[in-house]
C-alpha cells in the first residue's frame, strides 16, 4: 500500500496530549450533541461532540477521538497490520506565524500527509475572518481515509489549524456537523496586554498635520509624521502613541484566482451588504466589521492588484471623555491615509 503519511504528522501529533488505550474493533463515529471548549489563553472557542474522548493542552491544542478504540487507531496510523477500527477525531493546533510567512505557506509546510493526497486549496471564511480549506482523501486499509482542514488568522500572529479526520465510512454523514462546528467557531489570537480602550494619554499627541511617506508589500502610503509603522512579512501596521486602539492595517490574504467581486459576495454572509469603493485607482468593497465592539469604528476594504488581494481594516475608539475631540480628528486621518494609499 503506497505510504501517505508525512513526518509533518508526527509533528502536529506531538503538540497534542495523547495517550494509548487499548480495546477492539470499536462503534461507527456518530454526533448527536455538541458542547464548547474554550481555550483559557488563546480565546478559541470550538464547539466538539459530548462524549468524545478529549485532551487539550492550554493555548496550543485541542483534541477529540470518536472512541478510545478510535483514539489508538488514529495514535498508531502507520500500523497497516492491525484491523481497521472505524472512527472520527477532530484537532485544534495554533501554530506561530514566522516573520515573512503568509497562511499559504502553513498550509504547504504543515499538511499531515502526502501531498497528492490534498483538494486544491479554497477560500471560506471563519468567525467573519478569511480562510483557507482543504479536504483529503485516500484509500485506508479496507476503506477510506477522509478529512478537511482549515487554516486562518485573526491577528497575523497565530494560525488556527483545525481538523476532522474520518475512519470509515461515515465522512458524508459527520459532514454537516463538522460545518456547524467550523460555522459557529471562534479564532484564537495571540495573548495581548490589557488595554482599557477609554484611556486616553492626554498628554501624547493627536495625529500631526504634516504627513510623510511610508510603504508596505506592493504599495506606498502618506502617514502623519508622528505615527512608527510595524512592518511584519506581508502585514503592514501602523497606530498613533495618543490611542493604541485607533489604527490601521493592511496585509495580502489568500483569492485562489476568484474575481474580487464574487469573494465580496462570499463576506457578505458574515459582514453585512458591502459598498463599492476604490483604493488607490483599483476597484475595492468596504464592509462595517460588526464584531468590532461597541463604540468601536470599524472598515474593512477589499481590492485587488497584481493579482493580490489585500485587505485594509481602519478601526479607532469613538467612545469616552475625548469622543468629540479624537474621533473627529482620526476619523479625518484615517480617511485621508487612504487616499493617499498607491500602488506599486
């Protein structure tokens, strides 16, 4: 039988807690109810089967078998040998995202099997927040081996990789429920420092009135002089020292090809109707981000050039004592950032 097992599997295999069980043949995987997890450190919040056998080790991973006989199934792949013993398991991994590195180049680097054995990859969206997916199927014993996979980022630091795997022959009946999972799924983000969002350091100042050219992946930008840019891979962010939750971002996502406004049509599930803009000449959409919390202004566009589609999210704090004063100043700036936006 042709081996389609990767060295990669043991990696993600080792982020996880497991241990052996023993027993036979065990019962064909079945979901009739779901319960939450959620990750203390990362926020992740992901609904699994009640029942299942779990493990979870806080702000990495989240696991769950379908039984313990399936749990030693899965433990010990590589075991042609033994009798195939029907079952499901579902895995949660966050993984660093390294300096330089795009969600595209998790999905090449962390797939548990072979290659060949993988759909090409298609954009989805997770909890409003685009995202890659992937399903995989290849002969198993006396029969199949079938998965999805999911990858994405809400904050350009940590990639959620979520996965359901299935021994058997009940994929097509656990499908639904794996899409309820994804559907109603939270992402995790990297663990931040506090901020009190109605605290505003007086003393700093406001945006400046004199602007200076700045750059990103594929574009230039005009900034007001008193603003320090973070530059990280294909993620440009860049926020005054007066209020850190006012600023702007602006990253390169994944399109796989799909014109700009069919993928418009695809985020108006989670955003909302979208309006029809442009950023620097190109075509763009402009959705209200809902999720953004109260007395928090928050856009996200969308445009395409060279072939990239990037994303522009602009939030700033309207809220508390200096609303009057800060968010007519910054909403000002914001607005004339991206005018100034071209590309390259």
């Amino acid at each position: 039988m042709k081996k389609f097992f990767s060295k990669s599997l043991m990696l993600i295999c080792a982020a996880l807690i497991a241990t052996s069980c023993g027993g036979q043949k065990g019962p064909n995987p079945e979901i009739s109810e779901l319960t939450t997890y959620t990750d203390p450190a990362t926020k992740m919040e992901i609904k699994y089967p009640k029942g299942w056998a779990k493990g979870s080790d806080q702000g990495h991973s989240f696991i769950a078998y379908s039984s313990p006989e399936a749990k030693k199934e899965f433990l010990d792949l590589n075991n042609m040998d033994a009798e195939e013993v029907p079952g499901a398991r579902m895995h949660f991994v966050t993984i660093k995202l390294e300096e330089g590195k795009t969600v595209e180049d998790m999905v090449n680097a962390t797939r548990p099997f072979e290659t060949s054995t993988y759909s090409t990859p298609q954009n989805v969206t997770i909890d409003g927040t685009p995202a890659v997916k992937q399903t995989i199927s290849f002969p198993f014993k006396t029969t199949n081996f079938n998965g999805e996979l999911y990858y994405a980022t809400k904050d350009s630091q940590i990639v959620n990789v979520i996965m359901f795997d299935v021994i058997g022959d009940q994929y097509d009946a656990l499908k639904p429920k794996f899409q309820e999972i994804i559907s109603s799924m939270k992402l995790g983000v990297a663990k931040q420092k506090k901020v009190k969002v109605d605290t505003v350091n007086k003393e700093l100042p406001l945006p400046s009135d004199k602007f200076v050219a700045s750059s990103g992946t594929g574009f230039s930008i005009q900034i007001p002089d008193n603003f320090v840019p973070n530059k990280s891979g294909n993620t440009y962010y860049v926020s005054g020292s007066r209020r850190s939750d006012c600023s702007m971002q602006i990253d390169i996502v994944p399109h796989k090809g799909k014109q700009l406004n069919k993928i418009a049509e695809e985020f108006e599930t989670s955003y909302g109707k979208s309006s029809k803009t442009s950023i620097g000449g190109s075509e763009a959409y402009m959705f209200s981000n809902p999720k953004a919390g109260r007395d928090v202004d928050s856009k996200l566009y969308f445009t395409m050039h060279n072939g990239k589609m990037y994303r522009v999210v602009v939030s700033f704090y309207k809220g508390g004592e200096n609303k009057g004063e800060d968010a007519k100043v910054y909403r000002a700036t914001f607005s004339k950032m991206l005018k100034s936006i071209k590309w390259s």
